[in-house]
C-alpha cells in the first residue's frame, strides 16, 4: 500500500461527502490504488467503489436542472 495514494482517496472522499468530520473506512488494492470507500457522518453515509483503472471513457455533462449542489454546513 502506498499510504501517499490512500491518504489523497481519503482527502477526496471526505471533500465528496462534504462532512466535517466522518467515519472512513478505506479498501486499498494490492497495486496500491483505492478500490472502495465508506464514510459515515452526521446522520449520513456514503459507499463509493473505484474500478477498471486506465480505461478510456465517454462521458457527457448533466443537464443543469439535474444537478444539485451539497450542503456545506
């Protein structure tokens, strides 16, 4: 494990979930990378899964009337 990597997919999720604090558990790869995280915190919480590295994808923008900003407080 690189504790590099697992500390910025640590940095990233809790700033995804938008809490200020959590609990966080994190599965790291035996090539170093996240794979999964789970934070739990103020009344709420969040699974994410990380997968299939290096694949090229084609992804398109929402439509603004479909996206929703977290609450920060």
């Amino acid at each position: 494990m690189d504790p590099g990597r697992a500390a910025v997919g640590i940095r990233t999720a809790v700033g995804l979930g938008c809490v200020g604090r959590a609990d966080v558990d994190v599965w790291i790869g035996d090539d170093g990378l996240v794979r999964r995280v789970e934070l739990e915190g103020q009344g709420n919480a969040w699974t994410m899964e990380f997968f299939d590295f290096g694949v090229e994808v084609d992804v398109d923008s929402p439509p603004a009337h479909l996206v929703k900003k977290l609450p920060t407080d």
